[in-house]
C-alpha cells in the first residue's frame, strides 16, 4: 500500500510479482458462488456491499459471483430504511442475519450458529474498521460522493488476506471480544531491556514502537500522555501478521478509526526474527529511512547480549496447556487483566476437538455480552454446564476468569483448581503482562 491509499506493500528490495501454487489455490477457492453445496455448507458468512448494492468483500465464494446476492442485500436494507424503520436483524430457519451500516457501506453477517446478534453486529463493526483501516472514513465518503456505482474492490486488491483473515480470526480467538492486548510470556527482566532499546533507539519522527509475535505484543513504546486503542491495536497487529509482510521491509499508510478514522499514521513493519515483528508508527510520510536506521539501531543493540535471539526462543513457544501448568482438570483459560487491559490464555487440551472449541469460545462470547449488559449491579459468577460443556466466568474489580472445565468435575474441586490459577496468576504477574512500558 502506498501513501496514497493504493494497496501496494512496499519492500526497500522491490516487490516480489511471482504467483505461487497456493495463490492459485486460494483464488479457485474464492470462485465458488452460493448455488454451490460448499458455499451453503459454510456455518458463517460475511458480506461488504456499497449502497448502491456493488459487491466489495465476502469471505467465502467471489464477489462477482455473487453480484445477484448482493443485490438482494442492498434491496432488503434499502426497503426497510424508506420505511424509517432501519433492519437490524433477522431470523431465517435456523439462520441469523445481522445487519450493520455505516455511511456508503452495507455490512452483513449470516450464521447458523448460536451466535448472538450483539457478537455479530460487534464483529461487524471490527469487519468495517479494517476496511477503514485501509482506506479512512473520509475517503470511503469521498469515493461514493464522487461515483456512487464504485467498485471498491479496486482499492482494496491484495487485501483480502488480511481481511479474511480477520474474520477467521474472530471466530476462534477471544482477543476481540475481550477487548484486550494479547500478551506474550517472557522474563521480566528480557521485557524491559527490549523496552529501554526501543527508547534508547528512538528517531524524533516515531510515535510508537512495539514488537509482537503472533498478534502477541512483547513490550510498546509510547507518548507518555498518549495511547492507542485496544481496537486499533488488534487492526494493526492482525495486520502484520499477514504472509504479506512476512519478509522484507514494509512501509505503509494505516488509518486507526479509533485514533482518528480520517486520516492516515504511516506504519513500518519488519521482522526482526522470524516470529517477532517490530512495528514503528510515524506522523511523517517520509521517514522511511529513518524508519530502516532505527530498526538497525535495535537490533543491533538487541543483538550485543542475546537478547534478540532469547526473545526469539519466547515467542516460537508454544502457549503452555493448563495441564503444563500443574492444573490438570481445566480445558482452557482466558485471565483478562482489567487495569492493563491486557490478558492471557492458554491453549486448549488437546482432547478437546475444534467443534469443541468452538463452541466453548462462543459461550465465552455470550456469557462475556451477557455480564457486561447485567446493570450497574453486575454478576460477578457465571456458572454454565451443558451435556458436553462447563464453562465458569468470575469477575472482579481487578480481573475477568474465563475457563472451560471437565464437566466430571465437581463444583468444589472446580474452585480449588480455579484459585490455584489465581495464585499461579499472580506470582507470574511480572512476566506475563507488560507492566512497565517505556514512554517518553
């Protein structure tokens, strides 16, 4: 993508044109269109139209086979905001459809899950960020002002992956319903050193500086009166995780709607590592260089102690199982931090199967929704158990607890093992949060 909003990466080495097999695997795979069985055997989709009905994203099947849905979607909308009644959602049989605009963009999602019309319309909303993430809010109503029958898609080319890869994303991370940073557990002491080489390394032009690994951040680096959003944060970090940016030097124009969705912060991405990506933010459009020199600058100092290579070694670790952690008993768990807005989560038992998972990932979802809309008196526990399933959700002042359990497991022995985290929790503090980010 250039400065101007055109979706091309640029690489200091030039950009690689050759196609690979798995390019064109994935594009015969876009080219299914909803007469076919796979198409309507999809549990989820997701649909970004124009208003006057032109087809921009789905996540499953080519846009341009599906120009007749699309059609119908703008007509529905269409049809229920002459009637100054805006449709919000619908059921169709065992289907959900959740509706969601946003000046010239239509947005619909279809589940036939238990998806909640709250987590999709909120899924929505996350869908339509990273569009404006790639474009700003003013030049989407600049566009359609100018040509109401635009095609999108011609700004939007050789994005899909991120996008699609969100969408996949918020079906079976819980990071985006959090609403919180994603961590990755390191030694406290590795943390702060990589911190004060972000400092010590700093050009005049960067606003912030963070390494991530995994849409995992290691440390970030910030104004001391100044902070980005959660949101904005998730946009950029799925951003870079791309096989787009995987290689190279990357220097980009990104808009943060939560920042300031109108305009554009110009983003360098390198990997360092192959697992950790430094990202560097800049106000200036044309400090590239200085972007590449202070890049040098870190690693290099990164590089006098080990401190490169054992921040390697934490980030190609695999998230531990609670089993790893001495607490056999529970399935999986999320610890959301509430005054760092930060958490941690560990993987699932690997008896659990995806159906499983993701099922469990979407009680999380509901019960989370269901806690948050509970009034100025709030649940603090939340105990749900199914046939297959027992999920516990506890909140506090200080923290959120979501974990999935053996449902053999009585409720005492639950508890024991639920404080046990807790206590783990707490004396790990240090390592497994950001605590001390470096600011100037």
């Amino acid at each position: 993508m250039d400065s101007n909003g055109n979706t091309t990466a640029q690489h200091t080495n030039g950009v690689n044109s050759a196609i690979s097999t798995e390019d064109v695997v994935e594009e015969e795979h876009r080219l299914e269109d909803f007469h076919m069985p796979e198409w309507r055997e999809k549990t989820r989709h997701f649909f970004v139209l124009s208003s006057a009905g032109k087809p921009i994203y789905s996540r499953h099947g080519d846009e341009a086979q599906l120009s007749t849905l699309m059609s119908a979607i703008q007509a529905i909308i269409s049809t229920f905001a002459d009637m100054s009644d805006p449709v919000r959602s619908m059921r169709v049989g065992t289907h959900t459809l959740v509706f969601y605009t946003s000046g010239p963009l239509y947005l619909l999602a279809v589940s036939n899950r238990s998806d909640s019309d709250e987590l999709l319309r909120g899924e929505l909303q996350l869908l339509h960020s990273q569009i404006v993430s790639i474009l700003t809010s003013a030049q989407l109503t600049k566009i359609f002002e100018q040509r109401s029958n635009f095609d999108l898609r011609q700004l939007l080319g050789g994005t899909e992956t991120i996008i699609d890869q969100l969408v996949d994303r918020m079906e079976t991370d819980f990071t985006f319903s959090l609403g919180s940073l994603d961590t990755l557990w390191m030694r406290y002491r590795l943390r702060d050193r990589i911190g004060k080489a972000l400092l010590a390394s700093r050009a005049k032009s960067v606003l912030y500086a963070m390494l991530i690994a995994d849409m995992k951040l290691v440390t970030l680096m910030r104004p001391r009166k100044h902070s980005l959003h959660p949101a904005d944060l998730h946009l950029l970090f799925n951003m870079a995780a791309s096989k787009n940016f995987l290689t190279g030097e990357h220097w980009t124009p990104v808009c943060f709607p939560k920042f300031n969705d109108k305009g554009f912060l110009h983003v360098y991405i390198n990997y360092v590592t192959p697992s950790v990506a430094l990202i560097l933010v800049s106000a200036d459009r044309d400090s590239f260089t200085s972007m590449t020199r202070c890049r040098l600058k870190i690693t290099q100092d990164l590089s006098t102690d080990d401190s490169l290579q054992r921040m390697e070694d934490a980030a190609s670790q695999r998230a531990l199982r609670p089993s790893e952690l001495g607490i056999p008993g529970l399935l999986q768990l999320y610890y959301r931090h509430k005054t760092l807005v930060q958490h941690f989560g560990t993987r699932f038992e690997e008896a659990v199967d995806e159906q499983q998972q993701r099922r469990i990932i979407n009680t999380y979802q509901r019960l989370r929704l269901y806690m948050v809309k509970s009034g100025p008196n709030p649940l603090r526990i939340v105990y749900h158990k199914t046939e297959s399933d027992t999920v516990l959700v506890w909140q506090s002042s200080a923290f959120e607890l979501y974990a999935a359990i053996d449902p053999s497991m009585d409720v005492r022995t639950m508890i024991r093992k639920i404080n046990v985290v807790l206590e783990w929790i707490r004396n790990e503090e240090d390592h497994l949060f950001v605590i001390n980010a470096p600011s100037y």
